[in-house]
C-alpha cells in the first residue's frame, strides 16, 4: 500500500528544505507519495499540516527560524502548533527546525540543515509504516543527533 | 468563483494597517471579497478571526504591539491564540504583526508596516487559491522577508 | 432586544473594577441587562467567563495582578483561557488587567483602574451591537489607550 | 443536596496539603462529600481534576513546588492544564500552590501551607453553592489574600 | 484483568530508558502488559501517548533533555503536550524526564535515570489499579522524590 508524506516549508528559510526533504523521501522510500505546502512562515506551519493531514499519514514540517529573540518566540508557538495539530489528528508531524544562530558560517548552517532534514526523512519514513517500529526501538536511548554527529549512549 | 477574504485589526494601533489591508487586496486581487472587523487589542484578534472565518475563506490579523516587555507577552498570547483558530477552523490567518520598538523613527515604523502588510496581502491572495499553490513553492527556501527586504537564498 | 452583558471580577484585586463595570455599563448603555461573577484571583476568571457566556452575549474580565514575577505568569495563564474561552465560545471577551506595579502610588493605581476599566466598557458596549461595528473601524489605528491618554496615529 | 467537592494533592509536597483540605472542608461545609486522588506531582493535577470532575462539582488542586527553575516551569505547565480542565468541564477548580520559596524557615512554609489551604476551602465551598454568589461580590476588590494576611482595599 | 501500559521512550536520550521502564514494570507488576514506541526526540512523545493511550490504560513518556537553554523550550512544549494527551484522553501519562544538565558527570546521569524511571514504574504500577489509590494517599505529602532520596514531610 501507498504511503502519502505531506511535506510542509517556508519563503522564509535561506535553505529550500522541502525540495532537500522531496528528494531524499524520494530516493529512500519505495512506494511512496508526496503533497507539498509551502506557506510564508513557521507560524503558517501547523495549518498547513493541518491541511496536508486530512489526506496524508504523516508530515514533515521544516522551517528556519531567525536569531532575534522574537524569532525564538515564534518558533515557539510554532512548536506548540504542531504538537496540538498531531494531538488533533492523531497523526505524526516531525519536526525539522534549523535555527539561524546554530551556525558560524552560511556554509555551516547549509551543512547542518541539509544533515537535518535528511536524517528527519529516514525518521519519517521509519515512522510511517508499522515493520519499522522494532528498529525504532533497537535505537532507542542510542544518543541519535540530527545536523550533527551523534553522541552515542553513556550506559 | 469569488473569494471572500477576512481583515480584523486594532485601534491600538499608531497606523491604520486593516485600511492599507483593504486597499492593497482590492488593487492586487480579482474577484475578492472583504469583511472586516476592528477590535481594541491584539488579543482580540483571534476571537475576530474566528468569528471572520465562519464565513471567509481566509484572514489576516493586523496588529502593532508595544515596546514593553508585557507587550511581548500579549503577542505571544495572541499569536498562540491565532494559531489554535486555525487548527480549528482549518484555514489559514496570516498574521501581520509590527512591533513598536522595530523602528527609530515613526517614520520608519510605518515604511515597515506598509511593507509588512502590503507584502503579506499578496501572501493571503496567493494563499486563497489553489492555482497559486506552485508559486509558493517555487519561492521555498529564497529568504523572503517582510517589512524589509528579502535577504535570499544561502545555497 | 436586550443585550446580556457578563462581569467576572476577583477579590484579590485592591480595587472594585467590577462595581465600577456595572455603574459605568448601565450609565452608558441602553436595554442591557448585567450578571456578575466574583471569583478568588484572575486565573478563575477564565471559568467564569464560561459560565457567563453560556447566558451572556459578551463579557468583560476583570483582575488586578500583583508585580512580583510569579504574578506575572498568573496573568499570562489567565490570558491565555480568556483568549481560549473566546475561540470555544466565538464570543468576545474583554480583559481588564491592571497590574500594580504599572502605578508609583495608589491613587494613581486607582487612576488607571477607573480609566481603563471606564473605556474598556465602551469598547464592550460597541461590540455588543453589530451598530457599532463602522464606528469600530473607524477608530482603527487611532492610537487609542486604555488607562492612559491616547498615543494618537503616526501616520 | 449534597454538594460533592474533589481533592487532588501530591506525593511530592512537604506538608499534607489534602488532609488540611479534607479536614477543613467537613469541619466548615455541611452536606457535602468529598472524593480525593494522590497523584506524584503538581504535573499530574490537571488529569486527576478531570477524572474527579466527571463526578465533583468542584475541584481543588493542591500542590508545593520546589524552588528551582525547571519546578517554576513545571508549575506554570501545571496551572494552564488546570486552567484547561475547568474550560473543558466548565466546572471550578480551586488551585492552591505553595512555592517551596515563598518562605525562608519550614516552619514559615507550614504555616503559609496552611493558611492557604484553609483560606482556598472556604472560597471553595462559597463557589459550589449557589446561595453564597452575592457574598463573594460583596467581597470583590477587597485585597483578600491567601497565605498571609489581606492587604485590602486602596479606593 | 490484565492492565495494559504504554511506553513511549526516544532515540535522542543517551540512556535506553524505555528498556529500564519495561523491564522494571515486568518485574514488579503483575498481569501487565506493555506497549512501546520509540520516536526521535521529546516532542514527538505525546502523539506517541495518544497513539498508545487509544489501546492503553495508562502511558509512560521518557525522555532525556538536553542542556541548552532550546533544549529546555522543547522539553516545556513536550511536556504541555503531555497534560493536554491526558485532558483529552481522560487516562495518566506519567512524564519521566531526566535533563542531561542534573548531574556533573556521565554516571551520575545515568544513576539518576535509573533511580527517576524505576521509582516512576512503581508510580504507574500504583495510579493503574485503583485497589493502590488508597496506598498513593497514605503517602501525600511525604515529600517524595524521584532520581535522588526522598526529602520527607516538614510537618
């Protein structure tokens, strides 16, 4: 059966994450279908996964949000958002944000987002369907990053 | 078909943003409709929009919060309350806040908020219909700002 | 007809805001009718705008938070339920919150108390009647204050 | 008819907060009955006051947070959920949070507990009947404080 | 009759927590059953609870923040995520969260996950039967504490 991945990005990235996010679910899942929403903010974001719910099983919202104090507020509500809207839906949205100040350099923050995304696609595509949840669960407490390396388990 | 757009703003406000909302939509779209409906404060603006959205397709809420740190909290207050009115009603709000300390000069402060609000009525017309829908995603990840100009792309 | 206007007022606060919202909304307005509700601190006031709305047409909420910190979040949580209370309802509330450290003394906390609680009453008035809605948008982006003088427009 | 009121308290709090409550509630109600849930923490109020809701006609929330930041964060979480449980029941409930910060001796905080709790179960018991709605208006505006002494009126 | 309970652990935390929840539960209850998800990080763990929480009676959410101040704002909105699954599915979910900034060395971190995790399970264990209800009441206010020693009562 045909899995539907709604993919939902902003105007407001410097990185077009949801072409990144399109390409690897592309080349790493089989059978699968994408929607795609692009909207102007990360505020936009839980509407639109709202949107892309009704029809899809799982979605994916990217956003990058600025360095200024009250772009930490708006990913904030943002963060919020997403989680009522799973909490609405029942339904998976993973959550892939880049901040602006993670990164020292524009060619670093390209590298971490790209890193991101694309490990939060595999997290996508193992959530979607039930034969993956005992892999989920072998990773479990294993210290998994995405953007950066990993940092393993301390037991 | 006609689409009938929502415009709630404030008398809080120092510029008239839901009249440069009016005038802009109606230059830019065709075949539109407009309500709107003025409340005190930003915090009103969520129930505003609610009340707008059982018959309009899509809103904008207008806001310009103060300087002081209790203005920060009643926009995070009415931001979140924005949002939720989305995940109920299931259609967009675009939300055009400008705070008061952005600017140095009311001067600049309404050059931002005419930018802002001009900017995001063509958002809100572009979002009203579906043909628009692969415009905006043709504009992910560019860096699109509003109230001042677009910063573009890192890649 | 009669417009059904509810009054939620606290005894914490250190003035009767809700008296003077009865005087002033029956001074003001013509055919209202008034139930009040007097509850402990301005977190039960959500609750009892409920209560209120299941009867009234709007209500006013009215408290006074003290100026320590942990006051502050009480205001915060008590705004974020008077805006939920709204978007479960879809009618307006108004929320009256003087804090006591926005005032150097008493008498001029008793000042803004009076003002703005005075001003918001006609705020509420106006929106309880569809008649009032162009007077509304005509005030739109006039600066307007409650508690203090008007800022006026900068436009 | 007998009024039947809900106690939840915690494992966590230093003092026996339900025991104060359960004592002063049949030494000062009449006719009442009263249902009580232990649960962990202060996090673990929101869900225990539904369940007693399905049942009580009102509800208190009794709790000690500690005095660090992550325990004020959890208190701040904790009241928006009780906040929620009331706008979802549309039933009181009756939050009595003592900061394990508010005192500088045990004893102090015993004695500050205690108040509280006492204080908050008459407010109780005045908001589950009816026929005491006129005296709790009657004391609108009149500075009452729990856990230490009312500072009054300042008109 | 046999209980069912949930877990719902993460690959982001650097101790398998999950496996110390089942594990514990396993060995100190008697007729239970366990459902697990594992998901990435500690905002996706209330959909993972509403998940579990449609076939079980109670639900476990364990995760491991990390030490940055963003890190603090993801474990806020998880664990706002985490009251509103309970609100809207009237069942506990109790929130075992170790933030990796508790302790000064890795082993320390580890004891205290241990300790917190299997001191919750018996928490669980005790909220799932409501033969326990009056055992969880015996100790109200007894000052308890999970991941370090017990402080007690002050009365």
């Amino acid at each position: 059966m045909s899995i539907l991945i709604g993919i939902a990005d902003t105007t407001f990235s410097k990185v077009n994450m949801g072409e990144i996010a399109e390409r690897t679910l592309r080349e790493e899942g089989e059978g699968i279908k994408i929607r795609r929403i692009t909207v102007p903010g990360i505020k936009d974001l839980p509407r639109a996964c709202i949107t892309l719910l009704k029809e899809c099983d799982i979605a994916m919202a990217l956003g990058m949000p600025g360095g200024e104090e009250i772009d930490k507020q708006c990913a904030h509500e943002a963060s919020q958002g997403i989680i009522t809207t799973q909490l609405t839906t029942g339904k998976p949205v993973i959550e892939v944000f880049v901040h602006e100040d993670e990164a020292e350099s524009p060619k670093e923050l390209v590298r971490i987002t790209r890193d991101r995304t694309k490990k939060h696609c595999i997290n996508t595509l193992m959530m979607s369907r039930k034969s993956y949840a005992r892999t989920m669960i072998r990773r479990a407490g294993t210290g998994r990053r995405q953007g950066r390396k990993d940092v393993g388990s301390i037991e």
